[in-house]
DNA sequence: TATTAACACGAAACCGTTTTCGTAACATTT
DNA sequence: AAATGTTACGAAAACGGTTTCGTGTTAATA
C-alpha cells in the first residue's frame, strides 16, 4: 500500500521547499530547469496528483456540479442526466446526483446539504410534491447566496434563473392536428393533475388545438390520473363510456397502457383509435404496433442544462447576463400507432 | 445576495476566537453556557452551516462515493444506482456518478479524476471494454492506495475486493429446467460474446440444466449477438432454421426482440415458443403476452453495494476484513410468455 | 495566605494547495 | 566601488474548519 503522495512529500525528499515543490510543477519561471527537472521526475515517478479537495478550498470551486431529479429509474430524466454529464465531464465538471424521489423534503434537503460547499452549482427539476405546494424558498435562498440553478423540464415562474424546457404546449397542439388532419374528431387526452407545469401547458396545447380547428372541448375526454401507477381500470372505464377515435398521453405509460386497454377491449390500434404519446422511450419502440410518440430531445435538453450552468458559472461575474429559458424543440415521431 | 457566512466571520462579530465558535457549536463544555447562547443565537440567526470542503480536507473524509456504471440509460443500472443512492444518502453520503459508457479510457481517466482526493470509495461495474481488455491495473492501483472498491454485476476474480454479484448460474439453471419441466426440449439460447462474466455464468447454467436433463448441447441453438442493437435480421434466420421450443435471453432486449420474431413468423407465445429474459424492467411489463423474467433486485444489489463500501470505510482499520462476494438471489418470474 | 483546581477562552498547528512578497547571491551597469 | 538588476528560491498567508495545548482568572482547598 502506497498512500498518495503531498508536496509536502515531495519537498522534503527534495529538500526543497513546498512553494518551490508548487511553482515547479506548474512550471514556473521562478524556478530554475535543473530544479524543475528533478522535481517533476520525482514527481511523476510517485505520480503526484494534486489533492482536489485542498485545491476546491483554495479556489473556492469545486467542479462539481448537483443534479437534483425526482426519479433516476425512468427514460426521459435518464436521458437528460446523460446529456448532462457528458457535457459537463467533458468541462472537466463532475456530477453529484440526487433523487428527490417526488418528495419536498428530500429535495430541500439534499440541496441544502450540497450548498455547503459541495458544489458550484445546481441542475433541477422539481419534485411533484415542490410543484404541488408550490413552495420555493430553498431555491430562493440558494439564488441569494449566489449558486447558480438551472432548471428543466419541471420549471416554475416564480424562480428567476436559468431554463430549459420544452414546447409542451406546441408539440401538443402539433400532435392533436395531426390526429385531426389524419380524420380524428372524438380526440382525448390522459394526462395527470395539473400543479406540473408539463401537464399545465399539454392541456393548452391539447384544448388550442381543438379551438383551431373549431371541436368543441369535452371534458368528459379529459382523463386526469394519478402519477404513473397502474390506472388499467380507469382507462377501462373511460374508453367504455366514451366514444373516442384518438388519444393523447402525456407519458409513455399512459400510452402503453391506453394501447394495451383499447386493444383488449377489441378495438384497432391505429384505424379504430389513434395514440400518440409523450417521451420516446424504449417501451414505444417495442411495442406493437409502435407507438407514434413525442421525442423530448432528453440528452440535448440535459446538455444545453449544463452549458447554461456551466457558462454562468465560468462567467467573469462582471456583468450579469440576464436569465435565458432556452426552449428546445419536440419532434412528433410518426409510428403504428397512428394514422399517418 | 448574502453569501455563506464563516466561523471566521462569527468570530469578528461576537469578538470571540475561532477556536471559541468552533468550540460552542459544538457544545463543548469548555465554554461557558453564555457565550454557546450566543454563538449558537447568532450562528442560527446567520444560518451558519460549517463548509464540506473544509471539513472533508481536515477529516480526510469526503462523504462522497464515487459511482462508475457503462451506461445509465439502462433499467438495470438504474435501479442499482437508485439502491446505492438510498442508502448513501442515509448514511450522510453524496454521490458522485460517472458514465463509462462502455469504454475502459473512460472508466480509467474517471476514476483517476475522482480518487485524487473527491471520493472515499468507489462502487463500480466494469465497462465491456474493460471486461474484454482484461485489463485491471487501475483498479489495482486505486486499491494499492488504500481506496475501497465494491465491484458489483460485472466483476472479475482478477480483483481482490467485495463484491456483489448474482446467481446468475443458478437462475439460467432454474429457467431451463422451468423450460423443460414444461414440456420443452429444444431450448436455445440467446447470448452477448462472453467476455461479460455474466454472459458466461448464463451459459454455464444453461448448458448444466441440458447436460443435468440428459439434453443434448447443440452449438446451433445458442445465437450469440452483438450488445443490444437490433438484431432483428440475425433472429429470424435463427428461428426460421432451428427447430426452438423454448429460449432464454440474457436481457430484456433480446427477449423482446426474440417475442416480436417470433410472433412475426406466427408462432405463439408461449404455447409454440417459451420466452425467459434476464431483466424484469419496463418492457417485460408491457408487452403482450408479458415476459417471464429474471429479476435480478437491482435495488437490493445497489443497497447491498454501497453497505459493503460503506462499512469497510468506515470501519477502524485495525483489524482488516478478508473481502466478501454477496451472492443476490435472483427470482423467475413466471408470467405469460412461459407456459406455467 | 499560599497552593491547587476548575473554568473559560485563545493561540497555533494542521489538512494540501496556491500565490504574494521578501531576500540572499550573483551579475551588470555607471 | 557603489548602485541596480536578475535569478532562484523560501516564508508565510490564505481557503474554513477542528483540536490540542497553554494560560489568565477565579474558586476551592490546605
């Protein structure tokens, strides 16, 4: 066992001192070549690293970056987190990862806990629970003691900082014409609660569309659910009791879910009932038919996450640049489960 | 903007020594009940929080595990990575995660980065290139400075430390004899090349139960494919030429695949061909008929990981543990793509 | 009253760097 | 020969904590 090696090892070895050890290292013209030459074959041979904790203390940065998210096993954040840490590794940032797991608490917590030096900066989406109770004074503090958040996807208004999210409500819009331009006119929507902003403006997007091309909107084919879990009876019911020729889910397990309930109970997927769905996973791919969905662009979302934090952070702070919301563009992926 | 304020700053204002701070938050009975009121007023008033970079280089002690997976994109990996980071997180750890992304440079240039002083342990699985280079020095060398490792799904005995791995052996063993209590005897096999170590345990396990039914091995019923591409082309030939009553995939990928072949030449699920996968993700879920899986308690494996770790660093040193292989108990869930 | 103990606090070292500043030794210029 | 400049290095402060040890003041004991 051979424990890491200090410039302070070094210099005595050397017997030089530590300042020299340093200036050596980084090759300053302080020092003079033959110093220089024994000094960084010493230390290459030992393979002297310099110790990152003592050089945060010193720099008053850490290169690294926290990543708050509600849930780790699920594609689209996933895909995000991906986009975030090859940008940021390749900035020489490192990622700390935590998992509110939808709840408040977790979220305050863990920031707070990282605020403490750990990091340089915050990537977030907000838990459903921080959305529900629309509660945020921890990233208002954060702000205050000037760290840096960026958030995505699950934004909110209330906060001045950094965004990325995506055009929910176009992309929606988009998807509903596209069901009307494909001879749908009875066309609903499985969503969930509204305190997510996401879900908020896929309403919009979802009951625009409608206006525009002038069907009135019925709210019995408004199916609100709750989060992610098992709903196989609901979706049941509701396609028994309404006549529907199209459906627009808000994730993917809503529609693979849709799918599997309208195909049980003996109607075609697409000609009898269209649907299309949120997030590009890999559930649509397999499925049959494939589901016709709406690619979020995760990676490219959690890589323009990143190049906000990372540029704010590296910014000579002389003059504040003003927050950006950079909106990145969905794309409808036209597959089985639609008419196309 | 009121940025963290600082034992030193306390200090100032009360007209104290840091010393004295430092010493009254903590309660020390050295000072007097005064002066602890005091501090303690003015330390919560400013909401004093003692900065992690400080502490971690005085104590040597960073609180952070280093987390290396091949990809993160994975359900698999997820929820080991969801384990880890629960009981982490309980345990007062963070945790700072690096991609691999299958690529051993990767793996290499990340580990190194993090051992310099930001990690004080490391759960790692091993990137495929890693696993087919056979090249482990880094590993060795992380270790070689005192730094614990936990390796765990891809492992390798070249490495001397804990580990926590599956019964992978075991459970293939257990699928085919499902199989061939079933009524199936021509049992095929779809693998990944087996640099993997767990490809090696399945097919291990897979030819036993054949050698243990008194079944032949026949070298045509195993498919050997390249890592999670679509292989679609590859699968029909395979099914078109061999006579397959059943099969076993050693990931959800294959298998789904391997059902969406199948039912495409007009076989059915599960009375022609019987279908097990390795995984019980998302899509096992999902399809129809849904798979009959291996679960392999990826959550459990992370928590069991990150305990291991945790305990060898925290334990004192006196007396060194000998290194434990966990073995996790997988279980075949039986649903509809197997006869049952 | 002199000695000792208890109390309450501060000085300083330490963790591992970087960086500013000071300076001894030598070289160059007037 | 005196003044100045250059070279090559070391001392020390700083980052923000913890902890050991020393010490002045008061209280208790002999």
């Amino acid at each position: 066992m051979k424990p890491k090696i200090t410039l302070k090892d070094i210099a005595r070895e050397l017997d030089v001192s530590i300042s020299t050890v340093s200036k050596a290292l980084k090759n300053s013209k302080e020092i003079s070549k033959d110093t220089k030459d024994r000094i960084k074959a010493f230390a290459k041979f030992y393979n002297y690293r310099p110790n990152n904790i003592a050089l945060s203390l010193k720099n008053k940065k850490t290169k690294n970056i926290g990543v708050v998210i509600p849930d780790i096993v699920h594609h689209f954040f996933t895909t995000v987190f991906r986009g975030i840490e090859k940008y940021a590794n390749q900035m020489g940032y490192n990622v700390i990862v935590c998992i509110s797991d939808e709840s408040f608490d977790k979220e305050v917590i863990n920031m707070e806990m990282l605020a403490n030096g750990s990091i340089d900066g915050f990537i977030l989406s907000l838990s459903a629970e921080t959305q529900r109770r629309n509660d945020f004074t921890h990233l208002k503090e954060l702000l205050d003691q000037g760290i840096p958040i960026v958030l995505f996807d699950r934004v909110t208004n209330e906060i001045e900082c950094d965004k990325v999210i995506l055009n929910d409500a176009e992309i929606a819009y988009e998807a509903v014409n596209h069901f009307v331009n494909t001879g749908c006119s009875k066309i609903a929507l499985i969503t969930t609660e509204n305190y997510f902003n996401v879900s908020e403006s896929r309403r919009n997007g979802y009951t625009e569309a409608l206006r525009s091309n002038d069907i009135e909107i019925d709210q019995n084919l408004i199916l609100t659910l709750p989060h992610e879990i098992d709903n196989t009876g609901l979706m049941t019911k509701f396609f028994q009791e309404n006549k529907i020729d199209a459906v627009l889910c808000v994730n993917e397990i809503f529609a693979i879910q849709c799918m599997s309930v309208v195909q049980y109970l003996g109607f075609n997927v697409p000609n009898d009932i269209s649907i299309i769905g949120f997030t590009d996973g890999i559930l649509s791919r397999y499925s049959s038919p494939k589901l016709s969905t709406i690619a979020q662009h995760g990676e490219k979302m959690g890589e323009l996450a990143a190049k906000l934090l990372i540029n704010r952070m590296e910014s000579v702070e002389v003059i504040e640049e003003p927050f950006k919301t950079e909106i990145i563009d969905a794309t409808l992926i036209k597959r089985g489960s639609s008419i196309n």
